[in-house]
C-alpha cells in the first residue's frame, strides 16, 4: 500500500514536472504517391475497401510532409536503472488486412496485445532476433493473442505470409522514454530528468539518426528531425 | 590461456565428445560449417539452404513455437534426414553417433539456451497433444470444416494440392520463396506423415517457414480432425511405380474424362524427376509424377493423364511472385511531375509484383513407326538413328473457366481455380533435343484439358494405325514404350529444363488368344530387366551429382 502510494507520487511528480523533449519529424522532398495495396487474392481483404484502396505503408506522410511511423527513443543519457512497466497493454490490431498501427513502441515485459478483427486467417510471424521469434496462426477462432517480448530489440519485424503486404515493426524498449509519430509527425518523451539526451528516430527504409538535447529540470524543449531520399 | 579454458569447460558442460566431432567434421560440416552457421563449402549447392544452427531456430520440433526443440527432435531429424531436402538420414551411422553429432550442434546455439534458461523456456516445453482418436469418416469431414475455417486453404489450395492464392508469394524468413506442402504428397512431407507429425505441424508451426503454430487458435480434438483429413488425402508412402499402363479393351469410348469407365480402368503412378542430362537441366522439378490410364476399342486409343501443378500457367499470363523483402518503397510508378526524387532509386526496379510466365506444357514421347522389340531411342527425345513422336500440348490459354465451387460448398470461392476446354496437342518428331519438327500428315490428336484447384487432367484421343511413317503404331498386343515430359510453366520450365520420367510401356488388351502369353511373358521380362536397369542408372546418376535431392530414385530401387 505505502509502494502504491510512493508510485502514484512518482507518477505525479513526473507528469507535472518533470522535462521532456518534442519535436516533429519531416520528410525532406516531394511527396510520392504510394501504390495501391492489391488485395484481391483474399475477398475478405478486398472487401474492407469499398472506396479508397489502402496503400503502402513505407512512407506515411501528413499535411507538410509530417512523417507517420517514426519511432522515437532516448537512446543514451538516461540513469541507468530499472523502469517499472506498464500494466496497460500495448496493441496491434489486424483490420483491414493491415496492421493498426504500423509501428508500435512496448516496454520490456509489458503485455503485447495481437488482435484478429478480420474474418480470415493472418499469421503474425514475429521475425525477432534478440527475443524469442514465433509464428502465431490467427485464423478467426483467435481473435485475441497476449505475448511478451523479454528484451531489449530495436526493431522487430513482424509478416503476414498470408497477405505478403502485411509488415509492421515493434520496437521494444528497456525503458518508457519512447514514441511513435503520428501522420502530423510529432512526438513526446515526457518525464526526464535533467541531463544530456540522445534522441534517436528510426525509419523502416531510412535507418536511424540522433541529435543531442540538453534539458535542465523541468524543461521541455524542441528538436525537430528530417529524413530524406538516400542518394544511390 | 583464458579462451582455451572457457572453450574447454564449455565443451565439457555442454557434452561435446570427440566422437560427435569426428562424426561433425566427417558428415555436417560440408553443408552446416565448422562452427555451425551453415555455410560449409557445399552450402552454396544445396536448396532449401543447410540450417544455420547458430540462430537457434530449428524447423522441426514438438515444442511450443518460439521455443527450441527437444534433443529427441533433432535425433529424428539426424537419424532419419528431411525428405525433399538435401539431408540425408544418418541411421546407418548407430544410434551412438546420432547422440553424440546432437549434443556436438549444442553449442553452437548455446546464446539461446542461455536465454531460453534464463527466461524459464529451458528444458523446452513439448507442445500438449492429447492422445490420438480413433478416426472414422465423421472426424475426417470435420477436420475438413476445421481445414477450411482456419484458412488452411489459402496457402494449401481448397483440395490441398498446394494452389492457395498465397501459395507463389510465400518466402521463408530468408525471404527465398518457398512452395507450401502438396497434401496429396504425405510422402514428401518434411516433417513426417504419420498422424502425430501432421498435428505436430500444425500445432507447433516449422520455425523459419510461413508455416504457423495453431495450437492457441484450434482445440486439440479439432486438430486431431484436422490431422486426420489432410491425413486421408494421401498415403504416407509414395505410390508404387507401374511398369505399364494397360489400356483395357472396351466396347464403346469414354467420351468425358468423368466417365465411369475411367473407375475400372487401371491407374498407373509414374514418377518424374528433373531432366538433368542437358543445359539448363531442371534441379527442382515441380511436378513429380503423372498417372495414366488408357483404354482402346480395337480402332482408338484414349488415355487419361493427370498432374499436380500449382501454378495455372499458359502463354502471355503472369503470376504473383514470391514477396521476397527488397528494396521496394512501394511508390506508385505513375505521378511523374513528382518522381524526380525517385528515379534514381528505383531505376532498377520491377514495375508490379507479378511475373510473366511461360505456358505449362505436358508431352508423351513414343519410338516412330513399329518400335522394335528391344530398342528404345535414347530417353531424352530420340537422337538422329532413332526419332522418338512426341504427343504435344502447350498451355495457350484457350480454356474456359469455370465459376463457383463445383461441389456445392458455398464460401472459399476464391480457393476455386478450375478450367475446362478442347486443346489442340501438336504431333511432334524429335531426332534429338534440337532437332524437333512437326510430324507431316500425321493422325490427329484430339485433346481435352481439365484444370481443377491445383491438378491437370488431359484426355487425349487417336487412330492406333495409319498416318505418317512417323506416327507411333499401337497394335494390340505389342509393348509400346512410352515416355512423359512435364513442364511447370510458373517455374520458367522450358525446353530442356522440364520434368521428365523413365521409359514405361504401353499395352493394349487384345482379346484373348494363345499367342498372348508367351508375348506378354517375354514382355514383362523386358520390362523387370529395364526397371532393374533404370534403377540403377538412376542410383548412379544420384551419386554423381550428390547435390541434387532425388527422393525418387531412391523409390525407384525398391
Ligand atoms: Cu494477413
């Protein structure tokens, strides 16, 4: 009970005070129109689109070339000690035929929720490396899969082999200092401490890159990020 | 100093002896490598590629997915080898050797153990089972339901014969494509056929493969059923090889392949392997045998030849292709006032995901004129002393489809590939691989083509007499070599890159006369001599190119 309450405290102080760094990531260069997904192998797929057709989700750009799907981390500066995780869960839902959302961030330890709400089969081949990979069949009688990633890995593949334009990623996290941009490219890490930060954004195609951000107590600071097309 | 002591207590914990070394470096190391990674010398040359041990992912196991097999898994694995694969069955060394080559691969993949250790996944967990049912009728029709609901279909085709609409675009996690199993083919399959290793397929997954573990989503007693159907769907060994087709004598022809007929008619299996004896020789032949039958009415022959190919190809068609991870971004090509950027990039690039392919074809090859006793022309299309005719059909996509599931089940539409048409079959002389012409004034052929969900059936139709001096004769009565060539299409099959079998025989029934006997005697003799002469060409031929996977021939020598 005293640790409940000594947590809530913890939660408090740093949602209040504490620093964080936001910023907006930006595609540097002509929007490109991505290709219409063709789903036609699978009616249930097909039929989920009675207008628009979805389309490749390499590049998501929003209004002013924002960048959607960039995950966001501290990669180093923080103290180095053990993060409490979260008991929410962290989701990725299949609907549509594609993975809502395409990236998604999850802490160490923390319960991992894949979602089936298309009436056919998905595979969720989990393609990781340092954490034990699977290959969980989805047909309809699973609609719901709880799994957990025990380490660290930046970032996890995951594949449909059914519907081959089917790709997400996972980026599991020691700690809670992470985000994922939204289509108007802004991210948040809230509750840091003061120091020096390295902030890392990672793109599926473009890699990573990193800036160094100093933030005293309770500040909050921009740092803004662009990727662009890597000449051949 | 230090290195040399960790490596010797790791190698005294973890069980390797200097017998699991001698046996590594005599037998594995070739294709798996000195340290296990799976590039030894050989790694290039073999496909599917050797396991890299160092991932520790292993295909086979009946262990949760995600989790490492039980030693016991890989013991099978070595003793009785991986069917279609280029590992062999190690049996023969002893059960001593198999144990000590097992605990030997340990180390090499001992960062998983550490972790699956430290996670509480080590020992692994064997997958529950439950004990295997009694199967009837009742469970067989349910597993089919359970088949169909969990979308078991979409990669193994409606029938299982492997021709789901994903089944050309899967990839293995290498991103290499890889064909799901032929249901039909329990044989072949890589982890065993037994009902047991069936439901350990499916519950388990095969690591690796897009294969999935459906042990969370199906209940045990549903997956016995399921076991059970794909079960049902083929024998667990592979059909014996007919000598000969003999075509019965009958009073009226079958006019459709659906003939009842066709039910009494003899079913001759013969096997196919890839045509290795000219450039480009086929190493993967897809399709892998054809059966016959034939019947006659003293004027016309009529056979029936049917065959597994997934893929329905023909002429100016193209096909999903393998979804292999490149470095498609997935932009639209059109668009051009924005593509500047781009162009660059992507200037290598393939527009679409679909490939053109080249059509499916299928040809039965016969001496010319009256085939002499004991002569057959040289198997790959005749040389210049002896032509072979070569009874031809090449996919021009001139068939019609038909809609909708023909056996009433609604649903699963789009499982349903079927086709059904008359096609015309070129009556071909060869004198040799590039010396093919059209047979002049030769009988006609008449053919008729049926493509059902991943299978061919094509019914061809002549005068066992007259025509060119070329025509193959039939007479009732004599043996007639014969021989079959398969080409899959999908798989750039053309040429001589095709599937082909050994020479059989034709025999047509003759009503019954003294003579026959002593014929039909000396006949099968000839024809024991040539099997046993086949089989042993064919045991050469397999060790001559130790590369190239060859479970028939070894069929073959049985
Ligand atoms: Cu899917």
């Amino acid at each position: 009970m005293k640790i409940r309450v000594i947590m809530m405290g913890l939660m408090l102080t740093s949602v209040v005070f504490a620093g964080e760094i936001t910023g907006v990531v930006k595609w540097d260069g002509n929007a490109p129109k991505m290709k219409a997904l063709k789903m036609d192998a699978d009616p249930v797929c097909a039929a989920a689109y009675t207008g628009d057709a979805a389309r490749a989700e390499t590049l998501v750009l929003g209004e002013g070339n924002t960048m959607a799907n960039i995950f966001v981390r501290i990669s180093s500066g923080l103290a180095d000690k053990t993060y409490p995780t979260p008991s929410e869960s962290a989701v990725m839902d299949q609907k549509g035929c594609v993975y809502h959302p395409h990236v998604v961030g999850v802490m160490v330890d923390q319960t991992f929720l894949f979602k089936n709400s298309d009436d056919t089969l998905h595979n969720v081949n989990v393609k990781a490396k340092e954490n034990r990979g699977f290959n969980l069949g989805m047909p309809t009688s699973l609609r719901e899969s709880e799994q957990k990633f025990t380490r660290e890995e930046l970032m996890i593949e995951v594949k449909c082999n059914v519907h081959p334009w089917m790709k997400s990623f996972i980026g599991v996290s020691s700690h809670p200092f992470f985000d994922v941009t939204g289509e108007d490219g802004k991210f948040a890490i809230k509750g840091l401490d003061a120091g020096t930060y390295e902030v890392e954004v990672w793109h599926e195609k473009l890699g990573t890159s990193t800036q160094k951000v100093t933030i005293t107590k309770d500040e909050s600071k921009a740092v803004d990020f662009s990727f662009s097309m890597p000449s051949k | 100093m230090k290195v040399l002591l960790v490596l010797s207590v790791s190698l005294l914990l973890f069980g390797q002896t200097d017998e699991g070394t001698a046996v590594y470096d005599k037998y594995c190391s070739q294709c798996h490598g000195d340290q296990g990674a799976g590039d030894g010398p050989a790694a290039d040359f073999v496909d599917p590629k050797p396991r890299d041990f160092t991932t520790g992912v292993f295909k086979f196991r009946s262990t949760q997915s995600g989790q490492l097999p039980q030693e016991e898994d890989l013991i099978r694995v070595v003793r009785d080898g991986i069917p279609g694969t280029s590992m062999p069955a190690f049996g023969h060394i002893g059960d001593a050797k198999v144990n000590a080559v097992v605990k030997h691969i340990q180390p090499f993949y001992q960062a998983t153990i550490d972790r699956d250790k430290e996670e509480g996944f080590y020992p692994p967990q064997v997958a529950e089972t439950g004990n295997p049912p009694k199967i009837n009728d009742a469970k067989i029709a349910h597993g089919r339901e359970v088949y169909l609901e969990s979308g078991c279909g979409d990669c193994h085709g409606y029938q299982g014969r492997a021709d789901g609409p994903s089944a050309l675009t899967l990839v293995d996690d290498y991103d290499a494509a890889i064909l799901p199993a032929n249901l039909h083919r329990g044989w072949e399959f890589r982890s065993g056929h037994s009902l047991e290793d069936i439901f350990k397929a499916f519950t388990t997954g095969i690591s690796g493969t897009p294969m999935a573990s459906f042990a969370d989503a199906i209940s045990v007693d549903d997956r016995w059923d399921l076991a059970a159907y794909v079960a049902s769907l083929s024998s667990a060994e592979e059909y014996p090889t007919s000598p000969q087709v003999t075509g019965a004598l009958v009073d009226e022809l079958p006019q459709t392949m659906d003939d009842e007929i066709w039910d009494t008619a003899q079913k001759a299996y013969f096997p196919l392997t890839g045509q290795m004896m000219w450039d480009p020789v086929n190493t993967h032949p897809m399709i892998r045998s054809v059966s016959v039958r034939a019947v006659h009415d003293g004027t016309k022959l009529v056979l029936l030849c049917e065959w597994d190919d997934p893929s329905y190809s023909f002429e100016g068609a193209s096909a999903p292709e393998a979804a292999s991870d490149d470095d498609d971004w997935g932009f639209e090509e059109e668009g051009s006032e924005e593509e500047g950027d781009f162009d660059d990039f992507f200037s290598d690039e393939e527009e679409s995901s679909n490939v053109s392919v080249l059509p499916d074809q299928f040809a039965i090859q016969f001496p010319t004129g009256i085939p002499a006793d004991n002569e057959r022309p040289y198997f790959v299309m005749g040389d210049d002393k002896n032509a072979v005719n070569l009874w031809r059909w090449s996919h021009d996509g001139s068939l019609t489809a038909v809609e909708a599931a023909a056996d009433g089940q609604t649903g699963h539409q789009n499982l349903w590939t079927e086709f059904v048409g008359p096609v015309s079959i070129s009556n071909q002389i060869a004198k040799g691989r590039d010396k093919v012409s059209e047979n002049s004034e030769a009988l006609e052929i008449k053919g008729q083509l049926h493509y059902r969900n991943g299978q061919y059936r094509l019914m061809l139709t002549r005068d066992l007499q007259g025509g060119s001096d070329n025509d193959i004769q039939l007479e009732p009565g004599r043996f007639v070599p014969m021989l079959f060539w398969a080409w899959d299409g999908h798989r750039q099959d053309s040429d001589a890159k095709a599937c082909i079998s050994s020479w059989y025989f034709l025999n047509l029934e003759q009503p019954v006369d003294k003579k026959v006997y002593v014929k039909t005697a000396a006949a099968v003799a000839l024809t024991l001599l040539f099997l046993w002469w086949a089989t042993r060409t064919a045991k050469r031929r397999a060790l001559e190119a130790p590369e190239q996977s060859n479970p028939q021939s070894e069929e073959l020598a049985v």
